[in-house]
C-alpha cells in the first residue's frame, strides 16, 4: 500500500446559528442600556448571513433576532416609561406624595435587572441548544421576524 500524503480529510459541521445567540453576551459591555440596544441590533443583524447557512441555523437566527428586538422594545419602554414617569411624579405636590420619584427610580432599577437576567438565561440556553443542533424557540420573543414562504 502506497503511503498517503497531505492533509486528511476534513468535514466541517454544519451551521446551527450559535453565533445567532452568542452575540447577545454583547449586551454585557459595561454601558448601562445600550449595551442592550447594541446586542439587540447585533443579533437581528446577523439573521441574514445565517439564514443562507441551513435551515437549523436560519432557525436559530430568526428566533435569536426575534428575541434581541424583544430585549430592544423593553428596554426603550422601560427607560422611556421611566424618563416621563419620573418628572410626572415630581411634579405632584403634596406630603403624601413625597418620595414617588425613588419608588419610579426603583421600579426601573428592578425591572432592568429582571431584563437582564431573563436576557442572560435566554441567551445561555440559546447558545447551548444551538450548539447542539436543536432550535431553540424562546417562549419570551415576541415574533416580529414570522417564517418566510418558500
């Protein structure tokens, strides 16, 4: 038998749309809120080049894309929600009425921890399915992003 020269064979797995999920770590940069809008922006932006990678990867895109502009929504009506609350609330006159805008303060301050855990535990199941193969549909996403006709 003749010995073998070169490179062995090699066969690339194929794509599961894992990058989809992992760009939503992005939103971990330490810039309060925009960091979210950025991961939000970069995981609906990168459905195109994943969708022409196979149907799990399409998959994976479509639903990571989805729960990035989800993540987006919230976190604009969270911080829009508590940028007209709070002068709304101060301008209430009154005893009774004192300490409103540390209770909006707080109210925002929770609810975008509970954005960013729920984005934590979405994204880390995401990335896990996706490496193994599986779609992950995310139960939170809202569809903005619907199955395309073929």
């Amino acid at each position: 038998m003749a010995p073998q020269y070169g490179y062995p064979a090699y066969s690339q797995p194929p794509a599961s749309g894992t990058v989809s999920w992992a760009m939503g770590f992005l939103s971990y940069i330490p810039i309060p809120y925009v960091s979210f809008l950025i991961a939000g922006i970069v995981m609906a932006a990168v459905y195109p080049s994943q969708r022409r990678k196979g149907p799990v990867a399409a998959e994976n895109a479509r639903f990571a894309a989805n729960w990035g502009l989800t993540v987006i929504l919230a976190v604009v009506v969270l911080v829009g929600s508590g940028i007209v609350l709070g002068p709304v609330l101060d301008s209430i006159d009154g005893p009774e009425n004192e300490g409103l805008v540390g209770v909006s303060i707080a109210l925002l301050l929770v609810s975008s921890f509970g954005i960013g855990i729920t984005h934590l535990v979405m994204i880390i199941i995401g990335v896990v399915r996706a490496g193994k193969a599986e779609v992950f549909r995310c139960p939170l996403a809202i569809r903005f992003i619907r199955t395309p006709h073929r």
